[in-house]
C-alpha cells in the first residue's frame, strides 16, 4: 500500500515539476483517440450503395426537338384579270371562306354582250335548215353557173380577135413579129420573139379544142358539163393570156433595143399587143372568179343540207368558251378554302388587270423549323409531331411532317435543313407568326423490356447489367418471400418500414420523411418470380454487403432515347439492375464523435443510435447499402 501511494505522490510531483510536459502528453492522447474514433466513423460511413430499378414493359419512343414558326400553308393576293368598275365586295376581312365562294364583282356588261353574241353564233350554226334558206341557196348556186357561162361566152367572144391579131404579127410577112424580118433583130430579140411564137402555138392548140366544146354546151346543161367546159376554158384563156404577154414583151424590147427596126409598124404594134393582152388577163380573171363563186354556193347549199362543218362548229364552240372564261374573270372567287386577311380596295373602285381584290390565307397552319444534319436524317414524310406554343400555355397541339428539305442550306460551316410540319389541331388562337417549340417521334417501340441506360456497362464488347434478388433484398430486411409478417414494424437507423401482410407479397411504403413510417404500400416483391414494381420510390436500406451480391447478366440492347433502353433479350420485366454504384453515407452511419466521446469509445456511438440501430432486432453495424428507385 505505501508503495502505491509513494508512486502516486512521486507521479504527482512529477506532473507539479513537469506541467508543460504533462499537457502536452495528455492532448497527444486525448487527439490520438480522437482520429481514431472519426477514422472508425469514416469507415462505417463509406460503404457501397446501390440505386436499383426494375426493368418494365413500356413504350420507347426516339424524338427530335425543333423550335420555329407558324406559318400559314397558303398566302395569295386575288388579282382581277380584267379592267371595270368594282360593284360589289361579298366578304369581310376576317372571314372564313370555301374554294370557289364570290369575293367581289367587276361590272360584266361588255363581256356579257360578247358572250351572247357567241351563243347566237353557235345557234345559228346548229340550227337545221329552213326552206326558205335552202331555196335562196339553190339559187345563188344556179345563180353563178349562169354568171360563169357569161364569162366563158365572153372569152369566147373576145378570143377571135385576139387569137388572129397574134397570128398576123408573128406570121403575117407584114407583121412586127413576122419570121421573114427576124433576121435582122438581135440575138436577144430573137429569143423574145421565138418564145412569143411558142406561146402562141399552144393556145391555138388548146383554143380548137374548147371552142368546140362550147358550141356544144348551153345554159340549161347539166352543172358537170358546165364545170368541165369552165375548166377547160380557163385553161385556154391562161395560155391565150401568155402568149399575149410574152408578144408585148418581145415588142418592148426591140422597140426599146432596136429602135430603127421597122420604126413604122412598131407603134401599132406595140398598141394592138397591150389591148390583146389585157383583154386575155380580165378574160381569165373573170373565169376564176366565176368559179369560185360556184365553189362557195355549191358548199353554202351543202352545208346546209348536211349541216355545219366540224371545224366551224368547233370554231363557233371554242368562241363560246372563250367568251365565258372572259365573262368569269369579272366574278372574283375564292381560289381554296381560307380567311381573308386584307381587302385593300373598294365599291365603285376602278380594277386593272393586275389589281390586289383581297388577300386569302389558307386555314392549314404549318410550323417550319431548321434541323441540323443529324437530326433531318431521321426525319421523314408522314411522322408524328407534338407541338407546344409559347404564346399560348396549355395548348398541346398534333401535327404531321409533311415536307423535309432535300439540299441543305449552309451558314458559318453549319449545315441545316428545313422542315415543315402540318399542324392537326384547329384552333382560332394559333396565328401566322407564333413561336412554337415541336417534338417529332423519329421511331416508337411499345411493349418493350426497359432500363435506366445507366444500368447497362459493357465488358469485351458486349452489354450486362447487374442484377440484385429481390427475395435477397426481402430476406435482409427479415421479411421471408411470400410471408405474412403480421403487423410488424422494422426499425433500420431512424426510419421505420411497415408491412402489410399479403398471402404472396410483401409490400414496402413509400418514404415519408426522415424518422417516419413507409406507408401506403405501392411496393412489392413476388414470393416467386421476384416481382418489382417498374417505378419504385427511391428509399435507402442498409444490409449486409455479403448478401446482397449484384449478379452479371449478358443482354442484347435495342433502341434508347435519352433516359431508357430497350432490352431484347437478357431480362424480364420486374427484375431487378443497378442503375448507379456509389460510396455515401449509409443510413446507419454515425456523426463524427467529438473529443469525449472518442475518449468513451461506443458508449457515445451508441447514445447517437450510429452502431447500435436495429436490423431485425440485432445490434450489428450493417456493411452495404441498396437503394430501390430512383
């Protein structure tokens, strides 16, 4: 005993001499306990966590986002076409009207005229044969057979003279012309008179043969034989008339060449060629005309035996026709179904041919956006649109592409094409001008096996996710699969979870807040196939890390949008991925203990529930984390 106490007082005389001493070894013990109080605290803090979501059916859709304008799908200015005093305006700015509805009027009074003047004309075309008209035309037609007799009489009667004057002159040996004197005109001279004498001589041919044939044929003869012996004379009359010409011609020359030859006849001559001459051409002339007469009577009293020729009844048609297109151009209408959005003229106004009568705007209303590149590649004719408006709240609208640009339009290096959506919905408060910010679904899957893209990791090439057991889950919160746990509550930490009793699933509540129940129940595990509803809320559970062991599962991935994955085979709907593996705080981890309390090691770690919180009714600290949900 006095050993002891001789210690303690040469220890406390020790600490008197040695103060300085003695504190700082007293603060290098209590700061030592310290740190190796909060490393112990770190280390039950960092333990690994788990963020799981169930794979579900669901539908997967791939969009592309847009912002652009409203634009109406028509805009067009109704020009007159004709000129006229403006009668009537039948709409009002604002107005909703069909294809085809009157829009105002230009006074039509020339151009109805013209148009009933074509009708009487067609009329008249295709009305049948009166008698009187029949009669008057027979006569006409007997009227000038009998006038080209009288011109062929007349020829006749003319071509005595002519034919013996031209026969004196080129082979009377006193004629101008005559063979005997030829020798003393030019080589020029020569030929002129050798072509008159040619002329000459197929007239006479020709003249003794008609003359003949008129001898025979009188007025009453039948029309065919009048028509023969007109050709015929006309025939002779145009040979007559050469050889009258070409002797004038010769006479002419050497009159005009060789003025000493014959100098005396020379003046007769050329006198008595120019009256023979014109005689023949009016001669002709007359027969012509003459016949040609005959030709239109003739064809005037057929056409209305058999009625009117095609063509001049297509003629008369075409007439009409043109006269109503006219007609209608007076009446301005509506060219589609629209609104009208201006009418910059008035009543008793004066139109011109390019006059603005009103402006309509097409009822479609069409949203136009830029895409870049990638994004129009995925875009095509006919695909689905959401469109919202940034004027209007609430207003959800459908639409429709409905046109895609095919070059591209290049701005700063930047390559965009445009893309024009027809909008579904109608409503009065979408207006040309309006911003709108559109989504149009590129591909849509449904009735797909889905996961958190973030579930899903790769190994050489090919894709898994980790699966966890929901029965393993179950079993760590000490809730046998498919077991009825009465009415129990387990306490984890500070966070109470109740259960329902279920003859085949245990449900666990929502989250409520730190310190309270998960009630409602919304979540459940299968007592055999594992079963997890596709949304679970988010909630925090610590376990065993040992028990909870992620398994690999090798999948084939199908399509993803921005959050999910579509899995064609691998899963099933209602197991369990880990979408997220991280080191945090886990629920059952304990502040960092202050000096004293490292000084009484798991007394105070037990007094701020950080060791000590139950898991089914044991005192141990967990060693993992899983989170269900989000």
């Amino acid at each position: 005993m006095k050993k002891h106490r001789s210690f303690f007082a040469k220890a406390k005389t020790g600490i008197a001499a040695h103060k300085t001493l003695t504190t700082v070894i007293v603060l290098a013990i209590l700061i030592g306990g310290y740190e190796i109080a909060r490393a112990k605290a770190t280390a039950a803090s960092n333990v690994p966590e788990y963020t799981l979501s169930a794979a579900r059916l669901g539908m997967l859709q791939q969009t592309v986002s847009g912002t652009g304008q409203v634009s109406a799908s028509n805009q067009t200015d109704i020009q007159s076409q004709v000129s006229g005093t403006i009668e009537s305006i039948n709409v009002s700015v604002g107005q909703a009207v069909a294809k085809g509805q009157l829009i105002a009027t230009i006074d039509p009074t020339n151009a109805l005229n013209s148009l009933e003047t074509a009708k009487l004309s067609l009329a008249k075309l295709t009305e049948p044969a009166k008698e009187t008209d029949l009669s008057n035309a027979k006569n006409d037609q007997m009227k000038s057979y009998g006038d080209a007799y009288n011109a062929v009489s007349s020829a006749y009667l003319d071509l005595p003279a002519i034919m013996s004057g031209l026969n004196d002159l080129l082979y009377n040996p006193d004629g101008f012309l005559a063979d005997q004197h030829k020798t003393y005109l030019s080589a020029s001279a020569q030929s002129y008179r050798n072509q008159a004498g040619d002329a000459y001589d197929a007239a006479v041919a020709q003249y003794a043969l008609t003359i003949q044939e008129f001898k025979t044929i009188d007025r009453t003869s039948a029309t065919s034989s009048i028509n023969q012996l007109i050709t015929d004379t006309y025939k002779t009359m145009q040979l007559v008339s050469d050889a009258a010409n070409k002797a004038q011609t010769a006479v002419a020359y050497i009159i005009t060449n060789q003025p000493d030859y014959d100098a005396k006849g020379a003046s007769s001559a050329n006198t008595s060629v120019i009256s023979w001459a014109n005689q023949a051409n009016n001669d002709t002339s007359s027969i012509l005309s003459a016949q040609n007469s005959i030709v239109s009577a003739t064809n005037s009293l057929n056409n209305l035996v058999a009625g009117p020729d095609s063509y001049d009844l297509q003629s008369a048609q075409t007439s009409v026709a043109q006269a109503e297109r006219t007609y209608a151009e007076y009446f301005i209408r509506a060219p589609y179904d629209g609104i009208i959005g201006r009418i910059p003229v008035s009543v008793y106004g004066q139109a011109g041919g390019s006059t603005v009568i009103a402006t309509i705007i097409g009822q479609q209303k069409i949203a136009s956006i830029s895409l870049n590149e990638v994004d129009a590649a995925k875009v095509a004719v006919g695909q689905n649109v959401n469109i919202t408006f940034d004027a209007i709240d609430g207003l959800e609208a459908t639409g429709t592409v409905s046109e895609v640009d095919q070059v591209g339009t290049v701005t700063q290096g930047v390559v965009s094409y445009g893309v024009k959506i027809a909008i579904n919905t109608q409503d009065p408060r979408i207006k040309p001008g309006m911003s709108v910010n559109t989504t149009i679904i590129t591909k849509q899957d449904d009735n797909v096996v889905l996961v958190p893209s973030s579930a899903i990791k790769t190994q050489g090439g090919r894709s898994y996710v980790q699966v966890v057991s929901p029965s393993a889950i179950a079993s760590q919160l000490n809730f046998p699969a498919g077991a009825g746990t009465a009415s129990t509550t387990r306490r984890f930490g500070n966070r109470a979870f109740a259960t329902s009793t279920n003859a085949t699933s245990t449900d666990y509540g929502a989250q409520t807040g730190p310190g309270q129940a998960f009630a409602s129940s919304t979540r459940s595990f299968g007592s055999t196939t594992g079963n997890f509803a596709a949304r679970a809320s988010s909630m925090t559970l610590t376990v065993p890390a040992s028990s909870v062991t992620p398994q690999n599962v090798f999948i084939t991935t199908g399509d993803s949008d921005d959050t999910n994955t579509a899995i064609v085979s691998g899963l099933t709907p209602g197991q369990l991925v880990v979408t997220r593996t991280s080191t945090g705080s886990a629920a059952s981890s304990a502040s960092a203990p202050s000096l004293l309390q490292s000084l009484g090691g798991n007394r105070g770690a037990a007094a701020n529930g950080g060791a000590n919180r139950n898991f089914g009714g044991g005192g141990a600290r967990p060693a993992g984390t899983v989170r269900i949900g989000g």
